[in-house]
C-alpha cells in the first residue's frame, strides 16, 4: 500500500472520529436541553394550571361558599325574590359570574339569573338530570358547555348549610353558578410571558398535554375541556413563546455548524499540509525513481527537511548510476575486445594446431611415400633398369601433388586439394600411393553411396584419416595384409582399417607419434566414434562410426 494511501486513511480516520466525537456533543447537547425543556415544560405547565385554577377560583368560591349558607337552604325549600334580590343579585358582580341557577332536589328550578345572551333561564346547558347524575359522584360539578355567546364554565354543589341539612345529609337543592369564557377571559392568559391563548375543537387522537418546539422555543399547552357527561367539548391551547429557549435553539445549532466549520477547516487544512510536505515531495520522489530522471526533484533540491535531503540523496544517486553505466559499458567494450583476442588467439592455435595435423597427415605421409619410391628406384636401378621410367614418373606426379597441396596450405585450403574432389576416386588414389614400394597387400571394399553423403569438409577429414592409418599401417604394423573398408547402413557410415601386424599394448604410452591424437581430433570434428583395438601379436583394427544425422 502506498504512503499517500496510508495518509489518506488516516485523515479519513481522524474525519471520522472527529465527526464521532462531535455527533456525541450534539447528542448530549440535544439531551441536555431536552431534559431542560422537559423541566421547563413541566414549571410552565404548573405554572399554567395554577393560573387556570386562580382565573376559576371565584366561581368555585362562590359554590362552596352559598352550598354551605343556611339562608340559601333556607330559599331552596321557600323562595323569597326580596331575599334573592339582596344576595344573590350582587353576587354576580362580586364573583364574576354570568349566571346562577337554583333548584329543588326534584330538579325544579326556583331560582335563575344570568347575562349570557341566548341563555334558556329553565336551568344550566346540559340539563339537569346530567348535572344530577355528575353529583352523584361528586361533592361538586365542574363542566364545560358550547352556548350562543361562547364558552361556558359551570360549577355546582348540593345546598347542604351548616346545620340541620348538612346533619341528615341530605341536600336541600343544588345551587349551580356559570362564568362565560369570552374574548375578555381569554385575554387574562395573556398575561403570561408570550402567550397565545386559542380555544380549539377538541382532537379526534391523542396529543400530548405538553410540547416543545426546539426550533423556535415556544411551548404548547393543551389542556381538554369535558362536558358534563365526561365528553370533551373543547380545547384550551396556549402557546408560550420564550425568547431565551428560541435563543438557545439558535446558538447550539450555531455551535454545532461552528464544530462542522472549524472540523472541516482543520481537515482542509491538515490535507493541505499533508500533501504540500509528504504526500506531493514522496510523488515527485516515486516518479523520479520510476522513471530513472531526476527532473521531477528539481523543486525539493532547495528544500531542507528530510524530503529535500532524500531528494538530493536520490539524485546523487542517479549521478553515480550514470557514471558506473559509463564504467560497466568501457568494461564491457574492454571484454568484448579481450574476448575477441581471445577468439582470434583461439582460432590461431586451431589453426596451427589443424596446419600441424594436416601436414602430420597428409604433407609428412606424402614425403615419407615418395622417399620411399625413390628409394625404390635406387634398388630398381640396379636390377631393373627397364622399370625405372615408370617408378620416377610416379614419383614425379607424386611431387607435383605434394607441391599443389602445400600451395593449397599456403592458400589456407584444404591439403586434399590436389585430388580431383571425388571421394571414392581421392580414397583409390591413397590406397594406391601406398602399394607397390610396401611389402603389404592393401585390399579395399568401398561403398559409393557413403562417400557421396559427405560433405567437402567431411571428405576431407575421412581421407587424412584414412591417410594416417593406412601410413601407421604399413609402416610400424609389419602387416602382411591391410583390408580397408566403408559401409553405409541405415543410420551410422561405417569406415574400418585392418591389418594383421604385430600390434601393439593399448595402455603403451612411451609412444611420441601424433598419429593417435591426430585420428581422435579427426574423429571430434566429424562427431564420429572412433575405436582401436589392438593386441601384441593379434593385429590392429581401427574403426570410425559416423552417425548419418551428423552428415549435412
């Protein structure tokens, strides 16, 4: 994995952690203030239900004050107008009420007044019976009821006094007193910081009794408004507006996109540095080093952190690979021309090393014949005159012979060069220079079809090979017979001198001839197998296998 990538992860590590740490201060943030407007929402809700509960209190007041009057028991059972006139009359404006009504136990009403317009005077909205039945569980009603003008709160209790009644327990009637919810009456809940009071109809699902909107601070608070039969009629909500919980909202989220700012900053930031001073010097470094030029290090060569001291480092380096290619290519040119000496000392010593075996082979046996042919011609002369011409015009063309072939070796020819380049004929020429001067019988049994296979270079090594051991033969073998022979089988060419001499031990190495050597050089160069047999008294077999895949 590349360093760049490596840098790369880690910035995108630190990203995340960094977006971690903040996601959990948001989430604590968010937690913190949801448990203070939790808080806040549970005073104001308090602080709203005592409000609702003071704004009703003189209308319960009123209830519990008259149910427990003996002269209001008294009117219940006798109903005096005067007396109603004097103190229930004034009571409206005393408690703030709007209406009154009182009734038997029969639910008969004796006695009503109110100021509501489109108010029935024959008792309380709902009905008797159902404030009856509300009673019946309760020490005192408190319901809501739609009429004409509006909103109705209406509370009630049983007339008991503070004696007689109020001891056998039963009540002598029911006093009911009603206050209109109007324009004015809603307007005191504004008297609470930022309220906005509304009267809605009631919600068909749940709601809660109190929320929170964290985004502008207000809080709302839904309070239900039951009938007399326990159904909801409507629906009190007052909105709160607090100006330090929208203040609040503002600055959290401030702060949190002031995190996300500053975390975006410091990465941009620390990416830049990690580019300009690693990631961009370890580029121009990798692309120098990939491409083997130090242009790319150009601009870090004045820099003196590390990253310029490697740069400086890599281009010496370049400089001292420039000059050890200079160094290895003059050595390799100062090899290939010891080399090439060496090829051409080679080639030289393989030449007089082939020089020496082609004149052992072919010069030296040629002198040695015609030496002794004329030495022949020595003993002739004395006892056949008549047959001198013939011997000395043999040797005659002997001599011419071996004069072209050391031309020829002058000329850097082959020495068979003298022969007329048919094999078959080149071998009976050979065998006939050996025949008649020597006291060995020579006999011969050549196949054409081999010679014809070989190549100029193959003739000739064969014959020099052929030269050398006919010449070992008749000289050193004392051999009374040499049969040389030649057969092309299917794949090996087969040629074979024999004699029946003396021999000789294979192990004898007091020999300093080079007819040996020369044959087993000879052998080499055709890629032939070359075997001697030979025993003290049993004669010598020389045999040379030419495999037929060796001939091209």
């Amino acid at each position: 994995m590349r360093i760049q990538t490596k840098l790369l992860l880690l910035l995108l590590l630190l990203v995340c952690l960094y977006l971690v740490e903040v996601a959990h201060e948001r989430g604590a943030e968010r937690q913190r203030r949801t448990l203070y407007l939790q808080q806040r929402r549970e005073e104001v809700g308090t602080l709203f239900d005592r409000f609702v509960t003071l704004k009703g209190q003189p209308l319960e007041a009123f209830v519990n004050d008259y149910t427990d009057w003996d002269d209001l028991a008294k009117f219940a059972s006798k109903v005096d107008p005067a007396w109603a006139q004097e103190n229930l009359a004034p009571a409206l404006t005393s408690f703030d009420l709007d209406a009154v009504w009182i009734c038997r136990t029969n639910l008969t009403v004796v006695y009503s007044t109110n100021a509501v317009p489109g108010l029935p005077m024959d008792g309380p909205p709902g009905g008797l019976i159902a404030v009856e039945r509300l009673l019946a569980t309760s020490t005192n009603a408190h319901y809501f009821a739609i009429v004409p003008a509006g909103l109705l709160e209406v509370r009630g209790a049983a007339i008991h006094g503070n004696a007689g009644t109020a001891s056998s327990g039963q009540p002598s009637g029911y006093l009911l007193a009603g206050h209109l919810w109007d324009a004015e009456h809603l307007a005191d809940f504004a008297l609470l910081p930022g309220a906005r009071v509304k009267l809605l109809p009631p919600a068909t699902g749940a709601r809660d009794a109190t929320k929170s909107d964290r985004t502008t601070g207000a809080t709302r608070l839904d309070r239900v408004l039951h009938g007399p039969d326990g159904a909801p009629v409507q629906e009190l909500q007052v909105v709160l507006d607090s100006a330090s919980d929208r203040l609040l909202g503002e600055l959290e989220d401030r702060e949190f996109l002031f995190l996300i700012a500053f975390g975006c900053a410091v990465v941009g930031l620390l990416g830049a540095f990690l580019y300009w001073w690693i990631s961009r010097p370890l580029s121009l470094i990798a692309r120098a080093l990939d491409s083997g030029d130090d242009a790319p290090l150009k601009p870090l060569l004045r820099v003196t952190d590390e990253t310029g001291r490697l740069a400086r480092l890599v281009t010496e380096a370049f400089a001292q690979r420039e000059h050890l290619r200079e160094e290895i290519a003059q050595r390799r040119t100062a090899e290939e021309s010891l080399r090439a000496s060496q090829q051409r000392l080679h080639e030289a010593i393989e030449d007089r090393v082939r020089l020496g075996r082609d004149l052992h082979d072919g010069i030296i046996q040629s002198i040695y014949a015609i030496g002794l042919g004329i030495e022949d011609c020595r003993t002739r002369l004395k006892q056949e005159p008549a047959q001198l011409d013939e011997r000395l015009e043999k040797a005659l063309t002997s001599l011419n012979a071996l004069i072209k072939s050391v031309r020829g070796f002058i000329l850097r020819s082959e020495p068979q060069g003298a022969l007329g380049g048919d094999f078959e004929n080149d071998l009976q020429q050979i065998i006939e220079s050996f025949g008649e001067p020597w006291t060995s019988r020579i006999v011969s049994d050549i196949e054409s079809a081999g010679g014809e296979k070989l190549t100029p270079s193959q003739a000739s090594n064969l014959l020099l090979f052929a030269r050398e051991a006919l010449s070992n033969c008749v000289r050193h073998s004392q051999a009374r017979t040499v049969e040389i022979a030649m057969q092309g089988h299917s794949d090996i060419l087969r040629f074979q001198v024999r004699d029946d001499g003396i021999g000789f031990e294979q192990d004898e190495t007091s020999r300093t001839g080079l007819g040996r050597s020369n044959m087993a050089a000879r052998a080499r160069e055709l890629g032939a197998e070359l075997i001697i047999d030979s025993k003290p008294g049993a004669g010598t077999t020389v045999i040379l296998k030419l495999p037929i895949s060796n001939i091209t």
